[in-house]
C-alpha cells in the first residue's frame, strides 16, 4: 500500500466567488478549473490538476481529502482493507473530479471521507514546465506558497482513526500525544518525507481544524503576518508564533466561510516509511509547549473552534 | 442610515447597551463601542459567536454555516454576522472582553491625579 501524498483538500464553502478570490490573493493559489458550483486550485509548485476543490454549499466545513497513490492497484488493495475494517467504501469514476481519474473513497471512523486516486492530469508547474523564469509573473505583495502540506481533523475518538492510516494505509506517526493510560488521542502522520500531511485531534466528528500551506522561509511568513493584519483577514489572538511540534513557525487566519487556514514553514523531513522512524511522544500536560512554543500555553479557542 | 439599540447580557450577568447600523456585524459595532466579543472565524464558520437572541430581529451581512447554527438551540445567532433589523437584546454564556483603547494615556491620567 502505497499512499505518496497529501494531494488535496476539497472544503466546502458558502460564497464561492469570495472563497476563489481568497485563496488566490491571499493564499497564492491559481485556478485550474471551473465546473458547476466548483473551483479548483492549484499552488504553483504542484504539477497535479488541483491542491483544492472549493466546494458552493450551505455549510462551511471540509468534503473531503485527496491522497495519491503510487500504482492503480493500490486503489484496490485500500478498497478491500477499509472493507474489511467495517468502513465505508464507494467508487468514483474518472472524471467525476475534475483532472482526475478513477478513485476511492472511504469514510474514515472520524467520518471524514478520503479519496485515494492515482492519475491526475498534469498541468506542469506555474513557472512553466521548458527553460522556466523561477520567478513567478503577478506576485501579489507575497511570494508565492509552495504546496498544499498538510490538514489536522479532529474527532471524538482519534485513536481509532490513527491506526487505521497507520495500521492499514501505512503512513508513519512521526509525533503523536498519549495518556496516561496509554490511549493515543493526538497523531501527526505522514506518508511523503515531512513530518505530517494529516494530523487527528480531539474534537467534534467531521470537524475540520486547518489545513496548511507551505511556505518558503520565516520572512515570508512575517510578510504575510503583515500582510493578513493589514487586508483584515481574520486571525487568531497569536500572529507570528511556533509550534512545540514538527517545530513549525506558523500563523493562522480564516477564509471567508470561516474554515481554518495556515501558513506554515520549517517542518523537519523524516521518512513516511511507516513504522519505520519512531515517533515523538507528547504528555497530556506538555501540550501548551507541543501547541504554542513561545506562549507555552493554548488560547480555548485553539482547539474548540472548528469547521 | 438606520441604527438599531443592541442590548446584550453576558456570562457574568452584566448588561451592556450600543448602537448597531443597519448593515453592519453586531460584532463590528460591539468593537466600536468598546467591547471585543467572543468571535474567532468572523466569517460565520465555527459557531463561537453563537448567542440567544432574546428578542428582535437579525439578518446576516454574508452566509454562515448551515451546519453550525442547526447545531444549535432555537433563537441563536451568530454575531460575527449577524445584523439588526430592529432593536434587540442578545444574552450570551460568554464573557466580552472590554477593548482596552489606549492603556499608555490612562496610566498618564492616572500618574497625574495621583500628584
Ligand atoms: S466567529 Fe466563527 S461563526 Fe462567528
Ligand atoms: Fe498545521
């Protein structure tokens, strides 16, 4: 079983144009393609169709993520193995997403659903795939972000959820939070060469806590600080602060349908070979340190609010 | 335009009254007056702003989540969006917070009654 990446987030919102318009100026992001009640979008540094699908809807909250695998067989192989753990597993035939091919989608114990795939049409990096200027045309006030790189869910019992991506769809758990008693109730895991490209938490089923692009370097992240604060893009109470865990420097802020956004560099590189790099352990009362480095404390709201 | 009296109960019991333009988030107009509510997305998202609209009437100056607010008691409202259309009085089980405008000045006010 081999899952190569976070591929996208597809996020349900509830004013489309808004969202569009979001994740292309204060994000970075181009659009790739337009159906009914759809965008997607791509970073500049991705050759696949799409990072997100941004979804017309009534409600705010995440439809679904998209993990590529490495051969078409695999989509099988995961097919049968979230069969056999009870869940629920539907087929969508290529093209149902736009630039994609046949895929599976499964519901995972959180009830957030993935959708494993292998083809995606290739739309060549922003820079052009032939004798490429690295330096990208109609840069707004920002370098560009470089990737889609990572998500955290949250649900009411994330162990459960945590060993299925690592029990069954081998990704590896680079960090994870455990109670006394042993319960896993924090995973951070991944299956590509960074730390993480879904994380699980506490919280409401379903719920949607970030998702996270990757950007160059620390001014680049002070830069769009500056740049969040001065469009009056929602933020939380810290701007500019680091995270205990993967190390991060970070900020977050909101897109117009209040799902949450973050703007993250520096996460280290480990291999998503799973079981094979042993994990970080985090004590239930380590957490304001693992969450907020510098203030050594979380704000409520940090893990309540969710989309 | 028109303005609308807000009267809003908070978690410690305590009233306070501002004025809301018609048009205008209840939650923008509590920071004109002062008080920084409880609102974390401000885009009608989370559902933190969440508060019992006791009596009147609101309408929302941009979506909120359809999910957010089904999830919630009849009567709610969430302020980050939510504007009047008539006067209306809001409780919450949350506290706001006062904005404190400009701390450096009172210090000064105070260090010059104290001589
Ligand atoms: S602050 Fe998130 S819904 Fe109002
Ligand atoms: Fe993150």
């Amino acid at each position: 079983m081999a899952i190569i990446r976070l591929s996208y987030a597809s996020l349900n919102v509830t004013d489309l144009g808004k969202a569009e318009q979001h994740y292309a100026k204060v994000v970075g992001l181009r659009t790739t393609g337009k159906t009914e009640g759809r965008v997607y979008m791509q970073a500049p540094d991705s050759q696949d169709h799409h990072c997100l699908i941004l979804n017309e809807s009534a409600s705010a909250g995440l439809c679904h993520f998209g993990l590529k695998v490495s051969a078409p067989e695999d989509l099988q192989e995961a097919a049968d193995k979230a069969a056999a753990a009870g869940l629920k597993v539907e087929w969508l035939k290529a093209g149902d997403i736009l630039g994609q091919g046949e895929s599976v989608m499964i519901t995972l114990p959180s009830t957030h659903r993935i959708n494993l795939f292998h083809h995606s049409e290739d739309i060549g990096y922003e820079t052009g795939m032939r004798d490429p200027d690295p330096i990208l045309k109609n840069v707004d006030g920002v370098n560009p972000v470089s990737h889609l790189d990572h998500a955290l869910m949250v649900c009411s019992n994330p162990a459960e959820t945590i060993r299925f991506l690592r029990d069954e769809l081998d990704f590896n758990l680079s960090e994870c939070g455990t109670a006394p008693d042993g319960t896993l109730f924090l995973g951070f895991l991944s299956a590509g060469n960074t730390m993480h490209q879904l994380a699980v938490a506490p919280g409401p089923d379903g719920g949607l806590h970030h998702i996270a692009f990757y950007v160059y370097d620390r001014a680049d992240l002070i830069r769009r600080v500056d740049l969040l604060k001065h469009r009056g893009v929602p933020t939380l109470e810290y701007g500019l602060t680091r995270h205990g865990v993967a190390g991060v420097t970070t900020t977050y802020f909101f897109d117009p349908s209040g799902n949450r956004n973050e703007f993250q560099c520096g996460a280290y590189e480990t291999s998503g070979a799973s079981g094979r790099v042993r994990p970080i352990n985090w004590k239930p009362e380590d957490l304001g340190q693992a969450t907020f480095y510098y203030e050594g404390s979380v704000p409520e709201q940090f893990y309540t609010v969710v989309s | 335009m028109k303005h609308w009296r807000i009267s809003l109960t908070g978690g410690e019991g305590e009233t306070v009254a501002f004025d809301c333009p018609e048009g205008v988030s209840i939650h923008a107009a509590a920071r004109t007056a002062g008080f920084r509510l409880r609102v974390a997305c401000g885009s009608g998202g989370c559902g933190i702003c969440a508060a019992e609209l006791v009596n009147g009437q609101v309408d929302y100056v941009s979506p909120i989540s359809a999910a957010k607010i089904e999830g919630c008691p009849a009567r709610a409202v969430f302020l980050c969006r939510a504007t009047p259309t008539e006067d209306c009085c809001i409780k919450t089980d949350w506290q706001w917070a006062v904005v404190d405008k400009a701390p450096l000045s009172r210090r000064m006010a105070i260090n010059q009654q104290g001589k």
